[in-house]
C-alpha cells in the first residue's frame, strides 16, 4: 500500500507506465462492495481493451476495505486526512493515466459506463460528468437529496455560474489528468464534487455530460445530508464574491443611500414622516453595504491572482481605477464628509455651543467620512493583492 500523507510521490515510487485510464475510487469502511467495485472497473477496461489501472484511496477503513481492494488487484492509497475530496486528492497524486474515471465504493455507479466517459474525453471534453437524475432506481437515493437538496443546490450553482450541469452532486465523472494543476481543487469534503464543475467552468474548459445509471447502495451511507450540503453551500457562495458581497452590497448602498436622502429632506412616504432613528438606520444600512462592496472587489482581485481565475468586469473596473484613483475618489468623499462637519460645528459654535439641531446633516456627513476612509482602506488593500501581479512582471 502507498502512504498518500507522507508527502512522498506514489508515482515515482513505482514503474511508469504509458496508460489511458486510472479508475479512482475513495473508500471509507466499504467492505461489503469495494472487491465488486475493483474487479467490474477491472473487467471493463479488459473487456474493451483500454490500458489502465485501478486506484482505491483508503480513507482509514478499519473493516479491511484495504486489504480487500488490493486482493482484488487495485493499487491502494492510504490517506489518513478524513473527507470526500481529501481521498480523491490522494487517489489523483497515484494515478498515472492520462484519463481518470471517478466512482464511488458503493455500487451505486456502474463501472461498465468507464468506455462511455473514455470516449467523451477522445473526442476532446476536458471534464465528463454523469446525470443520474432521471434514472434513479427505486430506493437508490433518500427523496429528500432527489427533490430537494441536488436540484435546489444544482439550480443554485447555474444561476450563480451558468454551468448547465443537470447534476452536480453525481459522482461519477471523468477528467484528463493534466487540467489537475489548473483546476487547483482544494476541498476536502464532499464541496469537493461542486468545487471540480465550477473551477472547470471558470477556466473555460469544456465540460460534458450524458445521463447514467444510480443502483441502490450497498451497506451504510457515509453522506451527513445536512453538513455536506452546507459545506457545498459555502463553498458555491466563497467562490462568488459577486452573489456574496457585491449583488446584496449594492442594495444595501442603493437603498439605505435613497432612504438618507428622502428623510433628510423630511419626505413623507406612506402617509407619515420619518424620525432621525430612520436616519440613523439608512445611514448604517448605506456604510453596511459599501463595505460590503469594498469585501467583493477585494474577494474578487484576489480571486484573479492567487487562484488562476479568469478576470471579469469587476476585476477588469478594479485594476483601471487603480491605487491612485481609488485614493482620490475616498479623498473627496472624506472631504466633503469633512467640510459638511465642519460647517455644522461652526454652526454650532455660532449659536453659543446651544442644543444642535443638524443631527440628520452631520449623519450625511459621518457617512461620507466613513465611507471615504473605507475607499482608502480598500484601494491600499487591493494594490498590496497586486504586488505578486508586479512581481510576476518583473
């Protein structure tokens, strides 16, 4: 067996090999079907003469899952680091095939489909991904993961990336073996199966898709419904500062900045007036969302440069205005805060230090001094992101 955590290289370890195909399969206490996995993948590579091998990532079985995969004539990795995606990671360092077909341990996916994924990837996809949705066997998946988890999350992932992936839970998929270092996939959970789509997505690659078969599982379940979802949840929300920050940010500063303005000039709106606290909620509601604003942009240049994302309108808005730019407009909005205080303490000095009664202008004016401090802030935080964009130059 081969350590995968002890950092060594498990192909050099072994005799290279001039292969098409290495079958990754991750395994966690799956004795009852891991042989029936090892030796139907064997088989079909056999049967239809395609060079290859098959790799069982051990995710620490203690029920001889192990052992049993060898026996079978798999080549096991062992990866002591718990989680979907860390045993995949495992299993792809291992492989040594320039395709790798990926299926899971629990005869839910049939290893006869390998020739299916083999030829979508000959005829140039980069990335091939099964749909299982609408052939589902009676009790091969729980109604609550068919009719709500994977289509909400799966709706969820195309509105956010256009992916047009029908399923993006499922799998069973195939991959060429040297997008690995541009997909850069780094969960280690089940987000891992999310992660890989829309990474592939954002690079351009092209990715496919065709519908397969989903068996009954054998043995237990190792999926937690509601922690992996939420674990997938994050990881589509991390990778989109747009839908996270900037889309909410915007309505937050467009509302709270239309709501200032409307009760400072004492606008009635639905029949009444509205008190300084209404003021005061605007006004939070608008530094909240500028803020926000300012998190995405910087979500999003660091998303460009540290990992190989491809640049889009807000990057591209970001790096015309600049350091420079991004001071001068915080200048001006610090200063018009500024001079707009000043005025009021003046004013108030005028009047003999007596009861102040500006309280909805100097609000105007703490908003513009924050959010142009904020501006400033944001534009030496983005052009410090931008340094390794020099340095790469130089």
């Amino acid at each position: 067996m081969i350590e995968a955590s002890s950092h060594a290289d498990p192909v050099g370890e072994r005799e290279q090999a001039d292969l098409k195909v290495s079958v990754v399969i991750p395994c966690l206490n799956e004795a009852e079907n891991i042989e029936a996995c090892v030796e139907l993948a064997r088989r079909t590579l056999d049967e239809n003469g395609i060079s290859g091998e098959v790799i069982v990532a051990d995710n620490g079985s203690d029920d001889g899952s192990g052992e049993l995969a060898a026996k079978a004539g798999a080549i096991v990795v062992e990866e002591r680091r718990r989680g979907y995606g860390s045993a995949y990671q495992a299993g792809f360092a291992a492989a040594r095939g320039d395709y790798i077909v990926m299926g899971d341990a629990d005869l839910t996916y049939d290893f006869g489909d390998i020739p299916r994924f083999v030829a979508q990837l000959d005829a140039g996809a980069d990335l091939v991904m099964g749909n299982r949705m609408d052939s589902i066997h009676p009790g091969a998946m729980p109604w609550l993961h068919r009719y709500v988890g994977n289509p909400l999350m799966t709706r969820f992932v195309n509105l956010l990336y256009r992916t047009g992936i029908r399923d993006i839970w499922c799998g069973m998929r195939g991959l060429r073996r040297d997008i690995l270092p541009k997909l850069d996939l780094r969960g280690l959970g089940m987000e891992f199966a999310p992660e890989m789509v829309l990474r592939a997505k954002k690079l351009g690659l092209d990715v496919r898709q065709f519908e397969i078969e989903y068996h009954p599982r054998g043995g237990e379940s190792k999926l937690s419904t509601f922690k992996d979802g939420w674990r997938g949840l994050r990881l589509l929300l991390v990778h989109s500062p747009t839908a996270l920050f900037i889309v909410p940010g915007s309505v937050m500063l467009g509302v709270g900045a239309v709501a200032m303005v409307l009760f400072g000039f004492d606008v009635q709106i639905l029949g009444r007036g509205w008190s300084l606290h209404s003021m005061i909620a605007a006004a939070l509601l608008t530094i909240v969302g500028a803020q926000a604003i300012s998190l995405g942009v910087s979500a999003r240049t660091f998303g460009v440069l540290y990992l190989n994302e491809a640049p889009d309108t807000m990057f591209r808005l970001g790096s015309r205005i600049g350091l420079e730019r991004g001071l001068g407009i915080g200048a001006l909005l610090f200063l018009g805060g500024l001079v707009l205080a000043a005025g009021i303490v003046i004013t108030w000095i005028d009047r003999g230090f007596g009861q102040l009664s500006e309280e909805k202008l100097m609000m105007a004016a703490a908003v513009l001094l924050i959010i142009g401090l904020q501006t400033i802030f944001t534009a030496f935080f983005i052009s410090i992101l931008g340094l390794r964009r020099e340095d790469a130059r130089s």
